[in-house]
C-alpha cells in the first residue's frame, strides 16, 4: 500500500520563512512530510518548473451575504468557492449579518447553513450593527463558543456605523471573550456632510463617490479607532487601508507596540478614482469604499507593504452585477452615486493581481507574496498553522502556480456569479495552474471539479496573538 495518497514532485516549494525545490507528501489531507524526493504514493503530481505555493487565505469576503433590504449578495457559497479555486485561493473569513433591532444567533444559524453548501473551509466574522445590551451579553458569547474569534465593526455606512460609545462597547467584549476586532475606518458624519453638500451642488454621477471620501476621512477614523482601541487594550485590525495617510496612522501605532494591523486590497494598487469618471453609468464598476485614489498612491501603498506596515491582501470581494435588480443598478441607472451598491469581485483575481503587480514587476520577493495571501492573513485570524503555510502536519492546502504565464484578465476566467470584473484587460504575470484543498485536487487548468458541500467550517479558539498587552491610560483597566 502507497505510503502516501499524492506526491507532488520537482515544484520550487515557498513558505513566508524560504523556498526550496523539494518534494511535498501529502495524507488523510494533510502534508506528511516534505523532503528531496516523495517515495511511493497512490498519485503523482509534477510540479517541474512551477511554483508550489501554500493555498490563498482571504479573509475579507462577502459571500451570500443577506442584506437588511432581503437582498442576498449574488454569489453564493458554491459559485464563490469556483471563483476562489480558479484564482487559487483555499480558505476563506466571511461576514455573518446583523441587522437594527435585531440579534445575531438568528443570523449565525442562517448563515453557517448557507457555507456548508460551498467547497471553500471558511470562517466567520460577525458583524456588530447594534450592539445592545442583550447582543453583547448574551448572544456574542454565544458565537465566539461556536468559533467566531473576529468581531467586524463599521464607523461608517447607514444603517450600520456604530458611534464611538457603541464601538467602545464592542471593544470591551472583544477583549473579554478573546477576539480581534476589525474595523472599517471612515467618518460617518464626514461622508454625509460632503455627501449632501455635493448632491446639493449637482454632482451625482458616480465619479463623485470619491469625492464624497477623501483620504482625511479614512486618515481620521482610522486614528479614532487605533485611538479606543489603544484606550481599552484591545488589538484591532484595520480593513482595507487605502492611502499613505492611514498606513501611516497604523505604523505609528505598531512604532508604539500596539497590536495594531493593516489589510490593503488590489484595487489599491490597480484601480484609480478616474476608473470611476466613465460615460453614463459605467463608472459604477468600480465603486467601492474607501474610493481607489491615484497612481501615485499605488506606489505608497506598495511602500507600506515593503514596511510591513499593511501585511495583508484580501479581496474584499463584494461582488455586485453590472445589470439585474440586485445589482449596481437596482436604484436606476440615474441613481446618484450616494444610493449606488459599493463593492467588487476580486476573489479569483486577487493572487494574479499581487503575483503579477509585486514578485513579477520586483516591487516585492516571493517570500512576501506567500505572507501577504496567505500565512499573514491566517495567522492574524487564528487558522495558522492548520492554514496558511506548507509545513508537516499543516492542510494539504497547495497551488501549484505557473510563475511565467501570461493571462488577459477576463469575466469568463472569475467563474464567479457577477457580469463583469473591473480587471477586465489587466495582463498578469503568474497564474495558477493547479489548486489543492485538503488533499484534493479541486481546480486543474481552469476547471473547478469540487462538489458542493465539501466545504468545512474553521471554528477558531482561543489565540495569544489577541491578547490584550495588558497595558492601559493610567493602568485602569475597565470591566
């Protein structure tokens, strides 16, 4: 009998800590070992002349997620998953919903129902809408014994932006039971003052929906929440930072030994505000908040990743179609840009992008790649080291990645469920050709052969890395 079930042989095999041109054997699901040659096993799998990578983490995706309106986010888990094994990515950290006047046990139900249909192993934040009294006492507790380590806050966005009583709150309970919190840094009163001033004035296509945010939106919101954060020792990760200014908030509080992180996305590095000042309605393509800035900031951007500063990339997929009633044109195709859905796809493009955009065009090693998509992002949300890294004992979870092909982004290549991708023409440099989930090959050339409910849920315990320091203002420590 075979002493393994599959041997990938002669691929150049890289990890956040090196690379190596090894062998890899993986069984029951798992890596076995990792040596100069695999002996006998059931499968063979030649990896000559390809990279062997540790399959993506992305840990801001909004799947299937179901909206206050009784909409549902278009794709669902299963169409989801197929996007993420066509780009390479294996493991995902989704958004349970809350709603005003509503609870959270409800939801978590619903939506741990919705994920077992899928293939992707996934994992839960919980979004805190409404944090009463009986949510934070009762029913979060609740969740992080289920597994959910990572509460997500708003500081913007009707009806979801918490005041910062409310996120103080949620702070206290997230350094209570033991979770991180993420947060979405922009001024709520900010944006719906320049937001009103603007309509008032006239300005309605899409193309003002940047400028309905500027960069100080996002620089002051991300300063309050490090600044609450550091007020009740409660480590915090930033979401989708933008610009130079909001990184620059970050390291500062990092210089200062705060568990603070950054996460960044591709359209921060790809996509422009102009994007957005396209004829008619087109340029709600590429809506998204905070707003894509300019191609100065991508090479900022690019610098706060170098500094590891922003040690993250998720996609922050939000996948929104073109046409249809649910889509970016479910209030009209004249809607002004405040009453436009936000978000992208960017689930099969976001390891192409970071590939192609960092280790093919120099700006970073492969070494960093592997930290940015996927041993960083599962480290800092506790699925390190069953996820996230090629190493004995770790989920076979591999893509074997053709470091020299050349692709032309298209829809037709997302396999995801939305009409378009706002990459649409963007050539890379890197694609993968083959990805592995749990020992099981669920993606060969572009084919997605995964069966729905194959997936697993990542119940998540307790970790140190969001531990609270143990340091206060005056060492009061609130209850």
């Amino acid at each position: 009998m075979p002493e393994y079930d599959i041997a990938i042989r002669g691929g150049l095999v890289a990890t956040s800590f090196g690379a190596a041109r090894c062998d890899i054997g993986i069984k029951d699901g798992r890596i076995a070992a990792i040596a100069e040659r695999i002996g006998d096993a059931a499968q063979v799998i030649e990896a000559d002349g390809l990279f062997v990578l540790p399959g993506g983490v992305d840990t801001h995706c909004h799947i299937e997620q179901p909206e206050a309106n009784g909409t549902v986010h278009e794709d669902s888990f299963v169409t989801a998953s197929a996007s993420a094994f066509a780009g390479g990515t294996t493991s995902a950290v989704c958004f349970i919903p809350q709603f005003k006047g509503g609870g959270i046990l409800e939801r978590f139900a619903d939506y741990k129902a919705r994920g077992a249909k899928g293939m992707l192993d996934h994992a839960f934040h919980q979004i805190i809408a409404d944090p009463t009294d009986a949510v934070i006492n009762e029913e979060v507790p609740k969740v992080v014994a289920e597994g959910v380590r990572s509460l997500k806050v708003f500081l913007t966005y009707e009806p979801l932006h918490l005041n910062d009583a409310e996120f103080i709150k949620v702070l206290l309970a997230a350094r209570r039971h033991g979770c991180l919190v993420t947060v979405h840094c922009e001024n709520y009163d900010a944006i719906g003052w320049r937001t009103r001033a603007l309509l008032e004035a006239g300005m309605t296509a899409p193309k003002y929906h940047a400028w309905s945010r500027p960069r100080v939106v996002e620089r002051e919101a991300t300063h309050r929440a490090i600044a609450l954060a550091e007020l009740v020792d409660q480590p915090i990760q930033v979401f989708h930072v933008s610009c130079e200014e909001a990184a620059e908030e970050i390291a500062r509080a990092q210089a200062r030994g705060l568990k603070v992180w950054g996460e960044t996305c591709p359209q921060y590095v790809t996509l422009t505000a102009a994007h957005m000042d396209r004829p008619g309605f087109e340029g709600a393509k590429f809506m998204c908040s905070p707003a894509p800035r300019d191609t100065a900031e991508h090479a900022r951007i690019w610098e706060m990743i170098r500094r590891g500063t922003l040690d993250v990339v998720s996609s922050d997929h939000c996948g929104f179609s073109y046409e249809g009633t649910q889509g970016k044109a479910q209030n009209g195709r004249d809607a002004v840009f405040r009453d436009i859905p936000n978000g992208i796809p960017g689930l099969a493009a976001r390891l192409p992008i970071v590939f192609s955009e960092g280790v093919s065009k120099g700006r970073i090693g492969l070494e960093d790649f592997v930290k940015l998509t996927a041993t960083n992002p599962a480290r800092i949300m506790g699925l390190y080291p069953r996820k996230g890294v090629i190493q004995p004992g770790s989920d076979a979870d591999i893509v074997l990645w053709d470091a020299a092909k050349k692709v032309t982004i298209t829809n037709a290549l997302m396999q995801h469920a939305i009409d378009y991708t706002p990459y649409e023409g963007l050539e890379v440099t890197g694609w993968p050709a083959m990805t592995i989930r749990r020992g099981e090959v669920v993606m060969r050339d572009g084919k997605v052969q995964a069966e729905p409910g194959s997936g697993r849920y990542l119940p998540r315990g307790p970790y140190d890395l969001v531990k609270p320091r143990g340091i206060t203002p005056d060492g009061f420590v609130a209850p």
